[in-house]
C-alpha cells in the first residue's frame, strides 16, 4: 500500500477542517440561542407560588446577578425599552429530612427543593425563545446535633441552591448545547 504525498494529507486536512467549521462546531460558551438584535434582558422579580416567603426575591437576584457577571446583555427589572424579558415563576418549595442519626433519632440531613417555571421572550416578535417549564433544584444541609450550636442551615442552603439555579438557566440560554 502506498503512503499519501504531502500534498495529498494537506488537501486531507484542509477538507476535514472545512467539514468541521461547515457543520457548525463551535467552542462551548461562545455560542448564543439569542437573536442578534436582543441586547437588553429585562428581568423582573419571579413570582411566587409556593410558599416559602421571599423565595422569588433571592432567586431573581442570583439570575439577575449571573447575566451580569457571565454575559454582555445589560440586564434591568423594567421591560420598558428591553429587547426581552425573562419571566419566572417559582411554583414549588419542599424539604424534607434525609437521614437520621441512629442514636437519638434526630433528623440530621435535610434536602430542600425548588420547583420552577421559566420563559425568554422575544419582545420585538413576542415569541418565546426558551423555555423550560419545570427546573428542579435541590440542595442539601446538615443539622447540628448541638443544641449549644444551634444555626439554622436551611437559609445558606437556599443561596447555594440560587447560585446553582442561576448558573444553569443561564448557561442554558446562552449556549447551544
């Protein structure tokens, strides 16, 4: 079997490159679901439909926070003269015990969980651009055992679970993958 010539392997490497750039490979995060013309995203307060008091607030600004910290859009509360609007709801709070300790039988590990609905719209065309009806977010926290040690866990585990919902849903908006 005979070897390929040189100018035959560039010709093979230039056609694969081709190919590749043809099929639309891009690196991850610098691709956008967004249409060119949206540069501002409004982003009011979610609403909230569960009961969990403030919930909507907390959640809204670790949204509201990761487009600013993570994209070029500028972001505002106010639709008026937005290009687009993200609208959430949350529509669920649950949390309930994980484990006990086998000596007291005191609950020890608890997990929370946040249930909500998002949309992007287009407010130009007033199409929905994304959507995701049903994000499920949970998060873990421990209990002390101590009663002189008594700090209530559930309040840092709902920032945390924030962060991570906010970084998910934007990176779902942002890239094609």
């Amino acid at each position: 079997m005979k070897p390929f010539s040189r100018p035959m392997a560039a010709a093979l490497a230039a056609c694969s490159v081709l190919l590749t750039v043809a099929c639309g490979y891009q690196v991850a995060g610098t691709a956008t679901r967004l249409p060119p013309d949206i540069k501002t995203i409004a982003i009011p307060v979610f609403t909230n439909k569960s009961t969990r008091f403030r919930i909507e607030q907390r959640v809204s600004a670790a949204v509201t926070r990761e487009f600013i910290e993570r994209t070029s859009y500028r972001v505002t509360p106010d639709p008026a003269g937005a290009d687009a609007e993200l609208k959430g709801t949350i529509t669920a709070v649950h949390s309930g015990v994980l484990t006990f300790d086998p000596n007291t039988g005191r609950a020890t590990t608890f997990e929370i969980q946040v249930a909500a609905n998002v949309q992007l719209i287009d407010l130009h065309t007033k199409k929905v651009v994304f959507t995701n009806p049903n994000y499920i977010f949970r998060e873990q926290y421990q209990v002390s055992q101590s009663t002189t040690a008594l700090y209530e866990e559930s309040e840092p585990a709902l920032n945390r679970l924030s962060q991570d919902f906010a970084h998910t849903l934007v990176t779902d908006i942002i890239e094609n993958f």
